[in-house]
C-alpha cells in the first residue's frame, strides 16, 4: 500500500475502501450538499480520521433535522438544518471560502497531497 504523509502530520494516508453503501451515502450526503457524489468522496477520503468522524455526527445530525411529515419545520430548525450543513460542508472542504484547505490541513483535519 502506498501510504502519502502530510508534512507536520503524524498519521499517514489510507484511503477508504468504497462499498455500494457507502457510495450510496456519498450520494445522499453529496445531493445535501449541493455537490457531486465524487465531490464528496473526495472530501471525506481526504479528510483525516478526526474529521471522518466529525463528519459523520454532523451528517447524522443533518438527517435529525431534515423535514419529516410529522413534524413541524420551525424557523429555527431549519436554520439548524443549514448550519449543520455549512458546517459539513467546510469541514470536508467543500467551501474552500469559508476554510480554505491549508487552514483545514494545518488543524489536522485535512491531508495535504
């Protein structure tokens, strides 16, 4: 396996092993997003364990406050909603404005290439 490290980063590079499943939830997680399946899968191989993980509470809280039928959307669980969202989507890099990927390297969440 070739492994890639990241200059000042202590834990080397291991890409993910992709299953239907997980294509499947790129796929969901990528259309919350506003990106491409590919896009996503990029953000979270690239991502450092650390941020997988985060980013895996954050979906899981994403799909909390997605509207239901049963509940009510309020102002304000909407604006979760997109919070969550804005917030996974700089995490995985996906809004290098709001984080560009240096920052997100430098706080360990990010492999450098």
């Amino acid at each position: 396996m070739n492994l890639l490290i990241s200059p000042g980063f202590s834990n080397p590079y291991v890409p993910l092993a992709l299953e239907e499943d997980d294509i499947a939830t790129f796929s969901a997680i990528a259309e919350a997003l506003g990106c491409t399946p590919e896009e996503c899968g990029e953000g979270f191989m690239m991502a450092t364990p650390l941020a997988r993980d985060a980013a895996v509470m954050l979906w899981r809280g994403a799909v909390a406050a997605m509207p239901q039928p049963e509940v009510p959307q309020t102002a304000a669980r909407i604006q979760r909603l997109r919070d969550t969202l804005g917030t996974l989507r700089a995490l995985l890099g996906l809004d290098p404005l709001l984080m560009p990927i240096d920052a997100l390297a430098e706080a360990g969440l990010r492999y450098r290439i």
